[in-house]
C-alpha cells in the first residue's frame, strides 16, 4: 500500500512539471537560456543543441543538412570543413570555445580575374565555392594521398592531385565506373582528373588524384558549375599565390588612381 502511495504521488509531482522546463525544438530552446552549453558536440548527440549547431554551420557557409537534432555524417563533414578552414583539429567534435568563429565572415582566399569560380585548397583540403566575390559555400574533400597505385596501363605511379589553372571541359550526370572506382556526378578539369562525388571522403588525403566531395555535397554543388567555368588548386606543393592570376583593376580603381596621383603633384612655383 505504501509503495502505491509513492507511485501516485510521483506521477503527480512528473505532470506538475511544466513542459517549458524541458528543452525542446519548438522554439522554447534558445542559445545562451537555462541549458548549459556543451562543452563539446560529436557525432550521434541529439537534442536542442545539435539543432542549433546545425543552423549556425549553415548560415555560416557549411552544409550540416537539416537542422533536426541529430548529428549525422552531413553535420560531421560541415564540422570537417569548419575545422580546415579555421586550422583547427580535424576530430569532428565541435566544441564550445569555437561558437564565436560561426559569426566570422568567410574570407575569400584572395582576388581573381572571374568574380565566379571553384577554388581548392589541397592544404586545407577544402573547395571553396565562390560567387560574385564571395564565398557562398566551403565543402570539406580528400584529394590525393601521396602513395603508389597501377595505372590503366599497369604501370606504378604516384597519386598526385595537379595543380594550377583550369576550366572544367566535361561532366557526366550520374556515375562513370572506371578501373579505380566510381566517380558520382564528376566535373572533369584537367586530363581524367575531377572533383567528384565519393561515399569515402575521410578529413585527410585519401584520393588516387581526383577531388572527392561527399555525395550530397556534389548533389547541390553540380547545378552551380558549368563547361568553363575556372577551377584553382593549389595549397599542396604551390602556394596560391603562383597558381590564381592578379585581378586587372576596374575602370573605376585605374581612375581613382590617376586621381590620387594627380592630386599628390606639387603646384608649380
């Protein structure tokens, strides 16, 4: 009879409890309330928090999927990118001295002729993708790992991602199978080399020499590129500096300058 008592006056006391004190995805969560913030956020947490991760990782700029709560491999791969973009660890655990950095701006690497085009940093192992002077999106990939493989024609080369200045020359929308695997979606920019959509795309070089991004990733990336659009990398043996061609000056800055020199001439006496 005691143990009765107990049990009904502790499901009295659980309905008391207001539904407000429990943190929930309907907006009664805010950043900075009556929930702690996590000292760090990884792969398969859940909750509130993970949500609100996730919206601050795409407003910043890195695809971590629908904000529902759960931190799946799209919220992973945006962590990957953020943490290569901000020379951070590359452990996939989001942690709480970092929220700051979500409201930095991305910076555009550096100038360029195209207010338009694909950037890729073999270094960080991130593609930047650039539109009218500003990064509207940073994709984590894996690129070339350095070690030996047999070429089609049996031969033992090594796996090297080429550097330089390009223009994507051909595309396939779907799968191409070739003798190292498949290639989802590929944008081809230099010989048989492409950036490509790949179910591998570890936070580290893993690549016989094309660019690997995550499948979902080259889902939303493919309808932003076109046939000769200019494609940059460079990061892993050139800096960008010796790859990405200066910015000739506008009308507008070639006038200013005139201007300015003009206007510094001493007055004749």
């Amino acid at each position: 009879m005691k143990w009765a008592l107990l049990l009904v006056v502790s499901l009295v006391i659980a309905l008391a409890v207001p539904v407000a004190a429990m943190p929930s995805m309907d907006g009664e969560f805010t950043l900075g309330g009556d929930w702690p913030t996590p000292a760090g956020i990884g792969p398969n947490d859940r909750g509130p928090w993970v949500a609100e991760l996730q919206t601050a990782l795409n407003e910043a700029g890195f695809r971590a999927g629908d904000p529902d709560g759960n931190f799946g491999r799209s919220t992973l791969a945006a962590v990957y990118a953020f943490q290569k973009v901000h020379d951070l660890s590359r452990d996939g655990i989001f942690r709480l001295e970092h929220w700051n950095l979500l409201d930095e701006q991305l910076e555009v690497p550096g100038d360029a002729p195209e207010d338009t085009r694909i950037e890729v940093d073999l270094g960080r192992q991130v593609l930047y993708l650039i539109e009218q002077d500003a990064v509207s999106m940073v994709l984590p990939i894996s690129s070339a790992n350095g070690g030996t493989y047999r070429n089609l024609s049996g031969s033992v080369v090594r796996a090297t991602t080429p550097e330089g200045s390009y223009e994507f020359y051909r595309k396939v929308d779907g799968w191409r199978i070739s003798y190292l695997g498949g290639l989802y979606r590929p944008f081809y920019f230099s010989g048989g080399y492409a950036i490509h959509g790949s179910g591998s795309v570890p936070p580290y070089p893993a690549s016989h020499g094309c660019i690997r991004v995550e499948m979902w990733d080259m889902d939303f990336l493919a309808p932003q590129l076109e046939l000769g659009m200019p494609v940059y990398v460079y990061g892993a043996r050139d800096e960008r500096s010796s790859i990405v061609p200066s910015r000739p000056p506008t009308d507008d800055e070639i006038a200013a300058s005139r201007f300015a020199v003009g206007f510094g001439r001493a007055s004749p006496r």
